[in-house]
C-alpha cells in the first residue's frame, strides 16, 4: 500500500462519515415531519433506512480492511501511526452515533 492509497482510504473513510450523518439527519427531519398530523399528506416511500445499513456496512469495512492492510504494509511507522489514529478517530465519530445498536 502507498501513501495515495491511505490518503484515499482515509478520504472515502471521512465522505461515507459525511454521508452517514446526512442520512442521520434526514431521517431525523423525516420522523419530525411525520409526527406532524398531517391526514391530507401522502406518506412518500423512504429507503433512508437501507441507504443508512448499506452506508454504515460499507463505512465499517472498509475501516476494517484498512486496519488489517496497515498492518501488512511497508508504510513508515510514524505515518502508519498517524493513520491508526485518523481511523480511530473516525471510528469513535461513528460509534457515537450508536448504529451498532440498531443493525
């Protein structure tokens, strides 16, 4: 593995992050929206719930795949450290979030 593609790890790491806090938020609004009483609206389907599993399925592999790759590297250790701790920051970013529980 080369510096560019832990750097591009790292960035679809932080883009699906972003994506799982949209969804997050979406769906938040989307609940908030839906305990209005509103009998006249037409309740639209919503896949928020799926796009969410997918994203935090794919967010949690690659983190995983990452780590183990790290490990059987030839990556400077400074620069594998300072990556290790970019990923564990995410990870607690993530885990924050409580998705575990609900998948």
């Amino acid at each position: 593995m080369t510096e560019l593609d832990v750097d591009r790890r790292l960035r679809n790491l932080r883009e699906s992050f972003g994506r799982i806090k949209a969804l997050l938020a979406w769906e938040r609004l989307k609940r908030r929206e839906d305990s209005v009483s509103r009998p006249w609206a037409f309740p639209m389907p919503d896949s928020t719930p799926e796009e969410l599993k997918n994203e935090y399925s794919f967010f949690l592999a690659m983190l995983l795949n990452t780590y183990a790759v790290l490990d059987d590297s030839s990556i400077p250790q400074a620069l594998r450290q300072d990556v290790k701790r970019q990923l564990a920051v995410l990870d607690w970013q993530v885990h924050v979030l409580h998705l575990d529980r609900r998948f």
